[in-house]
C-alpha cells in the first residue's frame, strides 16, 4: 500500500528499504520532497519580511530556510554508497526538517529570533549529526516560536509563521510548529523537535502526527539553543510509530559532549513494535480530564471540564487497546497536576533568562547599529532590537523569581513543587505500588488547534496550552503524542501517553498497535487540506 | 594612644594545571598563545553548547582540601553566577556556589620568627575562568581575548586570622609552595596562577569584634600583597584616629605607584541569581575514587621538614631548605636511600652543589640528569679517596653534559686520585727541584707549606691528594727556623 503513495508521503522506513535496495534512488526522494515544498509551503523560505501576498495565508510556510542543494548532494553520495554495494543506514534517503533551534555547521541557526537571523552555525547539534550518520538526509531549517517561547508558532521573528495543514486559519502549535506542520504536508518524512512543555507533543496533536518527548537524557542536547535546560527534550516528529522508534533508535543514547545525556543502553525500539498490548496496563486519570487555570479576566482559578470531542478520542483509544487486551486502570490520581504551569512559569523562565544572557552583541548575534554610549548601551540597545517580545516577557519573570529576595518564594518553591510532580508519576509507575501502570493515557491538549491570532497575546492562557504536556517535563519521563480522530471542524485531536522513565519502548508499541488497531477507520484516510489545494 | 590588630582574610583563584580546560578540550595553558587562539564553541559559549566537568579538576580539588585537613564534599554543585561582561561568553560563570567540594579546613603557616601560625579556611570551589578584556582608550575599542575562559581556577578562601601584611605574605609564600609540592597549580604569580583579594579590617588589640572590612583586589605578588595591606592598614589608622569611619570599600592595588584607588562602594553589590546549572549533574566522589585520589596525597611539606630533623639529624635551617621543594626532598631522600646512610653529608653535597646546578641550570630537581644515585656514586668515591672534593663536584657537571656515570667518567679522564707514596713523593721531588730559593724562605716563612702543596696539585692537575702531600713536604723539607 504505502509504495502507491507518493514519495513525500511515504513514511521513513519504506524510504529507507526502497533506498537501500536500490528500487528508488535518495535523489528521487528527495527531489519529490522539494516539489512538494514548492507547491505547499507557499514563498521561498527566508528570514526577510515579504510583500503581503494574499496567496501566504493558503500556504503552510514550515521551513526558515532550505539547504537544498547540501541535500542533493548528500543524496547522490547515498546513491553512490548504495550503487557500491554500501549500507547508507537504516535512515538511508529520509527527508529531515530540522527545528531551526538546533545548530548545524554551515546552516542559519536563528532559534526564530532576529537576534541570530545571520548566525551561521560553525558545529551540527548531536541529534542531528547522528540522524545524518544513519542516512537521513537534512532539507532544511523549520520555523517556531522565537526561541520556542511559545505554543503557537505566531511569535516567531519570521512571518509568516506557519499554518496548520489542516486549516490554515489555525497555527500549527508549537514551539515546534513548523516541524509538525512539515512532516503533515508531506514536506518532510521526519523532524526533530523539541520539548520543553509540550512543544513536540501538542503541534504533533494540532497536525494529526506522532510526537515523541524522549525520557529527559535519553537524547543529546548538545547544538540545541537552550530554553530550559532542565527540561528540554529533543525528539522526533513523524506520520507513524514505527518512523518514531527509528529516528529515536539513531538519536538516543550517550554523549561525550552532554553529561545529561543518561550512559544507558539504548533498547532495539523497533523490534518490541509489534507485541501488542496485551497485558499492559493503562491508566486513565480525572486529573487529564479538566484543566484547572486562572481565568483571563478575573484571574479565579476556575476547573473546566475538557471538550467531549477530545474526552471521546480519548476513551477511544482507550477502548480499542482494551479489545486488544490491555488493562485499562481507571481513576488514577495525579493530585499535583494542576500545578505543573505555574511550576513551568517559574523554572522555565529562570533557566531561560540565564539562558539568554549570551545574546549580548559582543560576540555573534545582532549588535545594534546605533552609535552606543557605553558597554550598557550596547547590551540595551542590542538585546533591545534583537530580542522579540517573548523572549523579553521571560527575562523580565525570570530575573523576577530568581532575584535574591524572591527566589526563595518563587524559584525555590518551584522546585520543590516539581519534586510533587515528579512523586504523582513515581507512584502509579511504580511495580510495586498500587496502580503498576505501563503507560497513562491522557489527551494530549485541551483544545484542537486555535486560530490564529485568538490566543497570542495573552502569554498565560497560551500557556495553559500546555497544561496536559508538561508535567512530562517536570517529571523527566517519557511521553508520546499520536493522532486520535478529528473533531467536527475537521481538525485532528491527539492522544497522549506518559511512560515511566527510560520506556519510551512500551510507548511506541502501544501506538503502534493503536495504528494497526484504526488502520481501517475513515478517519485515517483524511488528508490535510494544504495538500487538496 | 590605641593600639591596633589588623584582621586579614584572603580570597585566592588558583589556577589549576590540569592538562584541559574545566568544561571543555581546549588546552588549559595558554600562555604566550596568541589572543583567542586556543579556543572552541564551548568555552566561546556558542548558541547550543554545553559543559562537561573535566574529572581531573575535580581530583586536584580533592587533594586540596585533603592537604587542608578540610571536609571534601562527596557530592557538590555548580551553580551559575549570572551578570554580564565582555569577556564572559555565556553571561554566567560556572561556580560552585552553597555546596562547594572543600569546606572547612586549616592550613598551618611558619613564620620566619619560628611561630607556626593556624590560619582556618572557610571553603574552596572549583570554577571556570573569564576572559580578557583590554580597554584601549585612545582608540575607542575594548578587546576581548578567550584564550582564559573555561581555565579551571579553585577559589579558597580563609578565615580573617591572619593579623599583619607579612603573616599574608607568608600565607601566599607557603599556600604556592603547597599547590606546586601537590601538583595542582604551577602557582606562578607572575603569570596569573594565584590571584590574591585581601579583605582588610583594624580593630583594637586584643579586641573580638570584627569592624567593616574593605576589599583589595588586584594583589598579584608577594610584594604588593605585603605592601598593599600595609598601606591599606596605615590607611585605616588614620581614619579611625581622624575620628572617622571605615567603609566598607573595594579598592584596587595599583602596583606601579603603590596606591590604593577606591572602585566602588559595597553596598551597591549586584544579586547574581545564582541557581544550579542544570547543564551539568553533581560531582559525585564514588568511595572508590576519592580513595583512589587520596592514595597519591603526598607526605606535606612541614610533616617532611620535621622528620628530616628527627630522622636525619639535620639542622632546621638545611631541613627547611631542602623540603622548600617537593622534588628536591625527593631527590635527598633518594641520595641517602642510595648511598645507604650519611644523610648530613648527602645534605652537605645538596646544599653546597645540587642547589648551585639547580640554580644555575633553572631546573628542578626531578629533571635533574645527574640523579640521586650518581650522587650517592661520588659521595662513596669521595668517601673512599677515589678522587678528592673538587673531582666530586666537577664530576657533576661532567655526568649531566656526556650521560655517564661518575664511575666512567673517572676511568675514561683519568681522575682518580693521585695518593700512592711514590707517585707523591716524586711530584713533591719536582717542585722542590725546580724552587730551591723558595726552600730558603721556608725556613722563614713555615705557612708557604701551603704553597708547595699548591703547586704539587697544579703539577697533578688537581688530582693528588692533599693531605698526604703535606705530610711528605713536612717531611722533606728542612725544619724551620722558627
Ligand atoms: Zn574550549
């Protein structure tokens, strides 16, 4: 079935089969995924301004910039391995969009900021340099938030930002909109993302694919532009379980240049893949099933019941892994839940504005060009032109919660909060304990994807966004977005799965099985509209 | 009129001689390396970067505290010190901020009155270096070189126990002394290896109280240490006797004019934010390693001077001599292990020629190629009327120049000494033959013994034995008059 789909739209490990047998060549792949960039991501991708072209609001606008002939060129040498008789990788010809957070020699590494918008990266981040060492091939750089400040893609310094394939009146979600948005559209096989709070997870969700937030340390993040360091996770965004567990396979594992990254041996994820689910045990939480936040005008904590379109995806799921001979353990209690986005208000913030003070002019990045006074004139004026509005939003908090007469109230309190967090997931995962989950099963977001303009703006409630990813983050486990349906304006609704830490394994398989489990559902058969068009 | 006690305290950054820098591959050293030149996207702080603690700093640390009689943390932090400056790539210092690897700990100085002095240390902790900036005014510009950053430094600092400017100049002569016998910093002040703040306070002799203490930065040798804190004490007796205060101040010890210059007022003191750098995990000291690292903790520098008073009889003065170095009491202790005892003339040999070939060659001890057994050879053949004292100590020079033993040396030149009776009494034959007028004079003038003596050696080119040439002139020559 999959070889009478269209290249772009091929997943990553039938390209990789008909690469390395030599029934298509890398080239092909590649050339058809540039066409297809051509006819859906709207202008060429670049970080300068265009004219107001009525046509970009159609369009998908994923990637900041393309590397397209380094990508032929890489290729033709697969081609040639190939041709010789060589083994090019289990990734062999795969098309990669890169987050343009990563760094990677030779390319524009902008993190979306115009602060870095001509910062050529001297070095290729870990994950990345390894997906290139399997065979993938890099296309391009992809868009999102500015400095994955976000959960929308809107505040990326270049506009347009990306749209969601499926509507493009709505945005993608973020921070790692444009990776999302590529690998729907069939403008990429496979990105990589990152997740701080969500930001692979809930644009996976807003864009119908699988999403992957690995254990925190199971992936390098040496060449990613930090956010929060403490949470930061690269992963994988794919259209299938099976193209997750092979891009995590060649991402994962040890680092001589990240001492986070975990010395563990990293399991063959690819194998376990088609086990079933029977016998594991998945939980369902109320505390997944409401979110609690303040409300925007009157700043009440108000607790909301979750749209029944995705509380119905959800039981789903959860109803087709139990045919399958899962156990389905209802009612499972995470009591801390609902501070896991004050909880990230703070941490991440401290780390982020700690984070931002390299960005000073003085040695690569924007310094202004207004005639300065002094040293302090140069960092205000730089920082000040370079800087967009959310990064500036988050060294104000941070240095605010971090300041010596705060940090006690805020920081430090913060992480004992987290600690909290950290036990509501040790508990249920726990083998001895009294719940002895494999996986909990959760939407992955509040709400299908927002238009665009409705929420940006006001940085809390874009936040709570985010609500039912991050506690993955604060805990350091493993979680996994996959599509789940559609609601009735035609958008996709994601499911989500938390795994105990290091078991990323058990994750994909279950997704896997839910895959097989709906193949045959009409809904599975929907394309993105960017692609009727 | 009052009499006043200073109270010192002093902050060092020790630069660590590790063979990398502390986060990174980059060579520690860069001395006389062009600006910028040994350099890498992790300590320029790039965009994505990341830092990765180099164990053997952490061991040096270890040592350290170890030798300070100090706790050493079996887990620690680093946390990150944010503020912004040119030169400090990431616009954080990585430092260990509340939970350093050495706390606690003393350090016993000798003072040249004899007094030992116990001075407390309050903790030391490992850290990254800055850059260097350097202003140049006329053309409007501010260079940056990064060559520094990432060097791993430990900063120590002690208790304010230190009560005058020499007892802070002694502290700095033996804390140097300690971090090169330990192997941890090339402690070389002129090249920025030990970097000195000195806190500074007065009070009444004799007094507890601690009155606001100034802060000089900038004292980079064991002068302006001592001068520093003289002139800074000077300057607040005449304030306290002017009826004023003392503020709490930083000052700066400007070395070309011995002054002090005020930089700033303390209470405008920044908030770092300090917080765990969530880039790197704890150093954590597994009991294997720590043993590990404590099992090369040497013998310190005053426990070694006390034993070669006890053991070896030696006088205080050569003992503390010859422990100022520890490879130099290695290569003593060597020497006498090698000749099989005598250690007061092996220490004789130290003092009067090993230190001269030292001295003269710049070298230490352990490069030393005349080693402690070709010495032992010379003092035995010495010792055994083989050659006399000048052929030892010529021989010296000889073994370092052609790489042969003492032993075939003497064969191969010839110089062993000249002591059978014959051969003596025919040089003494010779020189009474050929200075018949100076005979007569001897019977005026006993002391040109010594002359004839003299000549007999020039004859032998220095290889006879003295001693028994002048028993045979005294036996040959006419008796004296007198
Ligand atoms: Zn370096």
């Amino acid at each position: 079935m999959t070889l009478s789909l269209p290249l772009p739209d091929q997943p990553a490990h039938a390209i990789a089969e008909s690469v390395r047998t030599g029934a298509v060549s890398a080239r092909a792949v590649v050339e058809a995924t540039l066409a297809r960039i051509d006819a859906v991501d709207g202008r060429r991708p670049s970080t300068s301004p265009g004219p107001d072209d009525p046509e970009n609001s159609r369009r998908v606008h994923a990637y900041i910039s393309l590397q397209a002939e380094q990508a032929l060129e890489r290729a033709d040498a697969i081609d040639a391995q190939v041709a010789r008789g060589e083994d090019p990788g289990p990734l062999a010809g795969v098309p990669l969009s890169v987050k343009d957070i990563f760094c990677v020699a030779g390319t524009p590494s902008t993190a979306a900021s115009r602060m870095l918008e001509h910062f050529v990266a001297p070095y290729t981040a870990t994950p990345i340099a390894r997906l290139q060492a399997a065979g993938a091939i890099a296309i391009g750089k992809v868009n999102l938030d500015e400095y994955a400040y976000g959960s929308s893609t809107e505040s990326s310094a270049f506009q347009p930002a990306t749209r969601n394939p499926w509507n493009a009146n709505c945005v993608p979600g973020g921070s790692s909109g444009g990776s999302a948005a590529s690998v729907a559209a069939g403008e990429a096989t496979l990105s990589v993302g990152t997740d701080t709070a969500g930001s692979i997870r809930q644009p996976a969700a807003f864009c119908g694919v699988v999403g992957l937030k690995p254990t925190y340390g199971r992936v390098s993040r040496y060449g990613l532009i930090a956010f929060g360091s403490s949470l930061d996770c690269p992963g994988p965004v794919t259209r299938t379980a099976r193209d997750a567990a092979l891009a995590l396979q060649a991402m994962a594992g040890a680092d001589p240049h990240d001492s986070t990254a975990a010395a563990l041996p990293v399991p063959d994820y690819s194998r376990g893949l088609d086990q079933g689910v029977r016998g594991l045990r998945i939980g369902l939480s109320p505390d997944y099933f409401r979110i609690r936040y303040p409300d925007p005008t009157t700043g009440e904590i108000r607790d909301t019941e979750l749209p029944p379109e995705i509380v119905a995806a959800t039981r789903a799921a959860a109803e087709a892994l139990a045919r399958a001979g899962a156990e389905i353990v209802e009612d499972v209690p995470l009591p801390n839940t609902s501070f896991g986005i004050p909880v990230y208000f703070v941490i991440s913030r401290v780390e982020a504005a700690s984070n931002l003070h390299r960005f000073d002019g003085v040695k690569y990045g924007h310094r202004t060009q207004q005639t300065i006074r002094d040293l302090r004139d140069m960092y205000r004026k730089s920082r000040g032109e370079g800087f967009g509005r959310q990064p500036k939003l988050r060294i104000l908090m941070g240095m605010y919660v971090s300041g010596a007469q705060y940090a006690s109230q805020y920081y430090q309190r913060a992480l004992r909060v987290r600690t909290l967090i950290r036990r509501d997931f040790e508990s249920v995962f726990d083998p001895q304990g009294a719940y002895r989950l494999n996986a909990l099963l959760t939407p992955t977001t509040p709400t299908t994807a927002f238009e665009i303009g409705a929420v940006y703006g006001n940085s809390v409630l874009m936040q709570y966004a985010d609500l039912l990813a991050v506690n993955a983050n604060h805990a350091g486990i493993p979680a996994l977005s996959m599509p789940g349906g559609f609601d009735a304006g035609g958008l996709p609704i994601g499911v989500q799965l938390f795994g105990a830490d290091w078991d990323e394994a058990t994750l994909l398989r279950i997704a896997h099985t839910f895959e097989t489990l709906t193949a045959d559902a009409a809904w599975r058969s929907r394309r993105p509209l960017a692609l009727t068009q | 009129m009052l009499s006043f006690e200073a109270v010192i305290g002093l902050e060092i950054h020790i630069q660590l001689n590790t063979h990398t820098k502390i986060f990174c591959g980059c060579r520690a050293d860069s001395w006389g390396a062009p600006p910028n030149s040994n350099i890498c996207p992790v300590c320029c702080g790039l965009p994505g970067v990341l830092p990765v603690l180099n164990r053997i700093a952490v061991e040096k640390a270890v040592l350290l505290g170890a030798a300070l009689d100090a706790q050493v943390r079996d887990e620690s932090f680093f946390d990150r010190k944010n503020y912004f400056y040119p030169d400090l790539p990431k616009g954080y210092q990585i430092t260990q901020f509340d939970q350093a690897i050495v706390q606690g700990g003393h350090f016993d100085v000798p003072m040249p009155d004899g007094r030992i002095v116990p001075i407390s240390i309050t903790k030391a902790h490992l850290e990254e270096d800055a850059g260097k900036t350097r202003n140049d005014v006329a053309a409007g510009v501010r260079q940056i070189d990064m060559n520094r950053c990432g060097v791993p430094l430990i900063e120590l600092v002690t208790g304010p126990d230190l009560r005058s400017a020499e007892e802070a100049a002694q502290f700095l002569v033996r804390m140097r002394q300690l971090l090169r016998w330990l192997d941890i910093s090339e402690a070389n002040l002129e090249r920025g290896h030990l970097r000195c703040d000195a806190n500074v306070s007065i009070r009444e002799a004799g007094a507890t109280v601690l009155n606001p203490k100034t802060e000089i930065k900038n004292v980079n040798s064991i002068d302006a240490v001592r001068n520093a804190i003289e002139a800074e004490i000077a300057r607040q007796i005449g304030e306290v006797e002017a009826g004023r205060r003392v503020s709490a101040w930083t000052l700066d010890w400007d070395d070309e004019t011995q002054t002090l210059r005020k930089m700033r007022s303390k209470e405008t003191e920044a908030d770092y934010r300090y917080f765990r750098d969530p880039d790197l995990l704890s150093a954590r000291l597994t009991p294997e390693w720590k043993r590990a690292v404590l099992a090369t903790l040497p013998e310190l520098p005053l426990a070694r001077r006390s034993r070669f008073i006890v053991d070896y009889g030696l006088s205080a003065y050569d003992a503390s001599i010859l422990t100022e170095e520890r490879a130099l009491s290695d290569y003593f202790e060597a020497a006498v292990k090698a000749l099989g005892g005598n250690p007061k003339t092996v220490a004789n040999w130290m003092m009067n020629d090993i230190l001269r070939v030292l001295n003269e060659s710049n070298a230490t001890a352990s490069d030393l190629a005349f080693k402690p057994a070709h010495l032992a050879e010379t003092i035995r053949l010495v010792e055994a009327g083989t050659i006399n004292r000048a052929t030892g100590t010529a021989l010296i020079t000889k073994v370092i120049a052609t790489g042969r033993t003492p032993t075939e040396l003497i064969a191969a030149e010839g110089l062993a000494q000249i002591s059978g009776d014959d051969a003596l009494q025919a040089l003494a034959q010779a020189v009474l033959d050929e200075n018949p007028q100076q005979i007569e004079a001897y019977r005026k003038k006993p002391s040109l013994l010594k002359w004839f003596v003299g000549q007999a050696m020039r004859k032998s080119q220095g290889k006879a034995n003295a001693q028994a040439l002048e028993r045979i002139f005294l036996c040959v020559l006419p008796p004296a008059d007198v």
